[in-house]
C-alpha cells in the first residue's frame, strides 16, 4: 500500500505560481519564434545563389540552430510541456 502512496503523489502536478507560469510562457514563445527563424534561414540557404550568398546564408543558418538550440535546452530544463502550452493558447484564444 505504501507504494501505491507514492506513485499518487508522483502524479500529481506541482503548483505553478504565476511567476513561473509567465517564465515557461516566454519561453515557449521563444522557441516558436527561433524555430521560425531556423526555417527561413534553411529556406535562405536552399535559395542563396552565388558564393556570398552561400557563405552568408550559412552564417545565418548556423546562428539560427544554436539560437533554437539554446531555446530548447531551456524549455527542457523548465521541463516545459508543449501540449500543456498549446492548450493555454486555446485558452487564450478563447477568453478562458
């Protein structure tokens, strides 16, 4: 019986204070945003044409994969949970 105790408690989500909620939204936000970012830069790259534009668009790209790089490391430590943040963008949407 004691073990069914603790799995219960593991269960159980932490409480979020609003400081902390606000930090994972902003978060969340940035990895969306550096995403973005990641894609026209591999977009730029598939483009480029000629050796400055290759040169350059690789620039772009490999600034733009450590950025997303980065963005995702803080979101796992935060253990950030994306289903859980696209939910609070419906919420959002709604008014909720």
């Amino acid at each position: 019986m004691i073990w069914w105790n603790k799995s219960a408690k593991a269960d159980q989500e932490p409480a979020i204070t609003a400081e902390d909620q606000e930090k994972m939204w902003n978060v969340f936000l940035d990895v969306q945003k550096s995403q973005m970012e990641w894609e026209r830069a591999h977009l730029m790259f598939q483009e480029a044409i000629g050796q400055d534009q290759i040169d350059y668009a690789i620039y772009v790209l490999e600034a733009a994969e450590r950025k997303y790089q980065m963005n995702l490391k803080q979101a796992k430590e935060l253990k950030l949970n994306s289903n859980h943040m696209r939910e609070e963008i419906r919420k959002r949407q709604n008014g909720e």
